[in-house]
C-alpha cells in the first residue's frame, strides 16, 4: 500500500509520499511514488501514485515517452494543467484496460492506480489534481485544499484539523509530518523513507526536496513531541462523569 498527500495553499503547495510497496510480508520493497517534470522557468509538475504499481510504472513511462518522441501534446508543453491531468487520465484508464485484457479478467479494478498531479505554468495559478482509475478527476479549490491517496483514513483527520487555504507552509509541513507519522504507526504497509517537497508560489524552479528516514532528528523530534503532547493533553481533560465509569 502506500500513503500520499498533496496540498495547494495560498502560499504554495506540498507533496509527500512514502516509499513502501508490499504484497505479503514476505515481499516488502521500497519504490518511488514521486514523479517531477519541469520546464526550466515555465512550468513545474508533481505527480505521486498509489495503487497497482505496475500500472504506476507504465504510466509514467508513458508520460516520459511521449516527450522523448515528441509527441503533439505531452506534460511538458500541454496549455493547462488541466490538460495534464487529462493526458494522465487518458493514459491509467487505457493502461489498465489493457492490462485487464492481457490477464483475462473482467476486475480492472485491481490494475488500477490513483494519481496527484499538481504544480503550476507560467501565468497560472498553481493547481492541484485527484486522477482517478477510471481516468475522471477532481481539483482541489480553497474549501477543500488538499488530497490524500492511498492509506489515509490514519492522517486524515489532523490534517482536517490542522489544515486549512491560508495556512503557512511552515505550519502545514508540520501537520503533513504528523499525518504520516500516525499513518506509519497504524499501518505495517506505509513505511519510511518519506520523499517530501515544498514548492513557493510562483517561484517556478524545482526544489530539491528531502528524504526524510525514520530516525532523522527533526523527524524522531515531531514523533516523540507529538507522542508525548498526545499523552499530556489526555491528562488535562476533566474527569470522565460517574455514570461513564459505573
């Protein structure tokens, strides 16, 4: 499995992903889910999967391809990032259909991968992208900021709390870590290491991004404060009534 999240906020936007992938216990691996294309001071792009990791693979092959070849439109001069969300939805639908057709299946539902594309083009503001298996999507827009792709259900509920369009990037960093620190410690599947990075708004240059191990300090430092705070904040509620406890 795997657990991913993006986040476009008023100042910019974070991307995050774990690098697990299994099938059994006896088959643990580490892969990358983050993807980067850019155009040197004209566009930047982001995309992070989950799902069927052969279907993820084909995809961005397919996508780094249709560059080399040149194709009429590929991610890296299509107008919009709208236009890049549709030439990967075009591409996860196609691939697992026929994938689904290779292994002589009608459940294409188990070659399919999610995807979150993001980023901004010269001119535009920054967007943010859900692709779903299907090849439909959604954007994200100022009431709902961020999606998550993957085993989410664990970092869902602080990131609600903690996230919202106006919050500093410093401060949603901060949330995102919390939310795959609960996420590694409710779910064997998501894993370590963490592959994040922090793109300003309208500074169309790639950053360089971190990967982030489980006993790097900050990382060991959030986990043990957020444990901790956790644990405190428990012992100052008030004392559950009487009929709780009879």
């Amino acid at each position: 499995m795997t657990y991913c999240v993006a986040l476009n906020l008023q100042d910019g936007m974070i991307f995050a992903s774990d690098t697990r992938t299994n099938a059994g216990v006896d088959h643990i691996s580490t892969f990358k889910k983050m993807f980067r294309f850019e155009r040197a001071d004209e566009r930047v792009i982001f995309i992070l999967t989950s799902g069927n990791l052969a279907t993820s693979q084909a995809v961005i092959e397919d996508l780094q391809q249709n560059i080399h070849n040149h194709v009429d439109k590929h991610v890296l001069n299509a107008p919009t990032l709208f236009d890049v969300a549709q030439l990967i939805g075009l591409a996860v639908s196609s691939i697992a259909n026929n994938m689904e057709q290779l292994g002589h299946t009608q459940n294409n539902a188990m070659f399919g991968s999610h995807f979150l594309v993001g980023g901004q083009i010269r001119g535009q503001a920054p967007k943010l992208y859900y692709v779903y298996p299907e090849g439909n999507f959604i954007t994200a827009t100022e009431d709902t900021p961020f999606f998550q792709i993957g085993e989410s259900k664990y970092g869902k509920p602080i990131l609600d709390r903690a996230v919202h369009y106006q919050t500093p990037l410093q401060d949603a960093v901060r949330a995102v870590l919390v939310s795959f620190d609960s996420t590694i410690r409710s779910n064997l599947s998501v894993g370590f290491p963490i592959d994040m990075v922090v793109y300003p708004k309208d500074s169309l240059s790639m950053p360089e991004g971190a990967r982030i191990e489980r006993d790097e300090p900050y990382m060991k430092n959030i986990r043990e404060q957020w444990g901790d705070g956790l644990i405190n904040l428990l012992k100052q509620f008030d004392m559950p009534p009487e009929q709780y406890l009879n």
